[in-house]
C-alpha cells in the first residue's frame, strides 16, 4: 500500500505538470493563430488572472492596428479615387493680353481649356470659393498660363474641379492650408415679399464665349459699363452665385449669395459703385464730363429689391485657403 501511494502521487504530479504544460502550449499556438479573440480553451485555474493580464494589453495592441491599417487603407483608397486629366499641357500666356480682366474656359466631351487664367485663378475653379478667400504670394495674381486637358472617358463636366485640383497638385506642387474665419460680407437673401426673378429664355449652349464660373465650371459672360450715374450690370443666362461675383467688383465687402435659390436668370442692375478697385483702370469707362449733371443711380441695396431679393451686411464664417507652397514654373508637359 505503501507503495501504491507513493506512485499514485508521482504519477499525479506527473500528470498536473504535463497539464500545465500543455496550457502554456496552447496558450502560445492562441497567440499566433487567426481565432485569437475566441476563447476556445480555457486556462488552468491557477493561472487564469496571470493569462487575463496578459492577453487584454496585447488585444488591445491588436485592435488599434487593426483600426490604423483599416484608416491608412480609406486615405490611400480615397487619394486614388479622385478624378484626374489624361493629359495636359501648361503654357505661359501672352505677357501683354488684351484683356486682363478675361479668364477663358470651355469644355466639351474630351478636352478643356483655361485661357489667360492666373494661380489664384486655377485655386478658385478647383476649390469652388471666391478671391477673397485664397491667400497667397502675389505671382499667384499675376503670373497668367493658357491651360490645355484631356479628359478621361466617362468623367464628368462636374467633376472638372477635382481634376484640376489634381493638376494643380502634380504640376505646380500646390499645398494649401483650410481655415475658416469670420468674414465682413453682404448677405445677398429673399425679402419680404418673395423672389421675383424669371427664368431666363436664352439656352446657355448658345454662347460661344465662356468664362470660369463659380462652380468651377464654364458660365456665359457678363457685362459691365460705368456711367455717370453709377455702374451698370448685365447679364444673360447667370446663376446668382455667378452674378454676385460680378457685383462684389464694385463694394466694399464682398456680396454672398445666400438665397438657396438655384437656376438660370437675365440680370440687369444699375447702382452707385461703392469702390471700383476689383476694376482695371485700362477698362474703365470715364464719365462724360460735358454732359450735364446728372442724377445719381440708388444704392445696390435699393437696385436688388426689384428682384425681391435684400442686401444685409453681416459677418459669416467663410472659408479660408492659405498657399503654403506652390512652383511659379510648373513641371514640364
């Protein structure tokens, strides 16, 4: 009996041992295997708070690489997927235009093409925002390019903003800082009695001149003509979006349109400018200094009320774009 008992509890230390031995085994197999989150075998008693505090940092680890590498994977998967020209080719423009004041665009199913257009210019088209909103050096202003693309076959005219924002990226190495900043501005909004505007009758596929317009794609040309009186605008086929650009030229804050109002309208106002400093002089049309005096025109914001529409200064949070790097020569086509 004697013994019996004592290869009994040899036999059963033996035993316990190998069991442990064999959890640490399949505690370590866990570790590396694709199912380490399911908790198939269950630790020895004896060494379940030892497994648990080691086991929860490392799940831990695990869980936020997951999550970095699911991240880093959407950014490069979203940088891929912005639209982007076939081909393009960037050339200076003529140093002594006849008009400075001219920014060209057209598009059709294939191609684009941006005339006379400056840096700031290009920013305003690809990031769909106004002058007043990009800061940068001031070759930005001045330095004017002739820009030729390619579109890819099954883009968008829509989508011409991204592309150009691509080409920016490539061939300028544009970086831009966002910010947003609370603006002195002109409200442009609905009045009292309701908008009065009507549609406008002329199809706007029947120009044959186009400009850079607000959405950063092709919009009829608008007209202006100073008089004695003030300053006169006109426009066929415009957004308001379109036209308010064309009457922040003349105020001292820049006019935003707020109306929510969508569409294509004939515009035609008369006002007392309150600055023509977004005018070049060369284009300027002088008053007639022998003709009699004459009555001044109303104020815009009177002008706007024929259209049931209000004017109403105001600060707004606006967005604000900062060139933080940009290459005066682009890189070769």
């Amino acid at each position: 009996m004697g013994n019996e008992n004592a290869v009994g509890k040899d036999r059963q230390r033996h035993n316990s041992g190998r069991s442990r031995h064999s959890c640490r085994r399949l505690s370590i197999r866990l570790w590396g295997s694709q199912s380490w989150l399911q908790p198939a075998f269950q630790p020895a008693r004896n060494n379940r708070d030892a497994d648990t505090s080691v086991k929860m940092p490392d799940m831990k680890s695990r869980i936020a690489f997951s999550c970095f590498i699911s991240f880093s994977l959407a950014l490069a998967q979203q940088a891929t997927d912005k639209p982007a020209f076939e081909v393009a080719s960037i050339k200076p423009s003529d140093p002594n235009p006849s008009s400075t004041m001219w920014i060209g665009m057209s598009a059709d199913s294939g191609m684009v093409h941006y005339t006379n257009i400056t840096l700031k210019d290009c920013i305003r088209a690809a990031y769909r925002v106004r002058d007043f909103q990009i800061q940068g050096p001031d070759w930005i202003n001045t330095a004017r390019f002739e820009i030729t693309a390619k579109r890819g076959p099954g883009t968008r005219l829509d989508q011409i903003p991204e592309m150009l924002q691509s080409l920016l990226a490539e061939r300028f190495k544009l970086t831009l800082r966002h910010d947003t900043k609370d603006q002195s501005v002109y409200a442009l909004m609905i009045g009292k009695s309701g908008p009065k505007l009507k549609a406008s009758q002329t199809p706007p596929d029947t120009q044959t001149i186009t400009a850079v317009g607000p959405d950063g794609q092709p919009r009829p040309p608008m007209m202006f003509q100073i008089l004695p009186s003030g300053v006169h605008l006109f426009a066929r086929s415009t957004s308001l979006a379109s036209f308010v650009e064309l009457m922040s030229r003349f105020t001292e804050r820049p006019v935003v349109d707020m109306t929510g109002i969508a569409g294509l309208y004939d515009l035609d106002l008369t006002f007392a400018a309150e600055t023509t400093r977004g005018v070049s002089t060369g284009n300027l049309v002088g008053p007639d200094t022998t003709a009699a005096s004459v009555e001044p025109a109303q104020t815009m914001f009177d002008a706007v009320q024929q259209y049931g529409l209000k004017l109403e200064a105001r600060k707004a949070p606006m967005e604000l774009l900062a060139v933080t790097h940009a290459e005066k020569t682009p890189t070769e086509n």
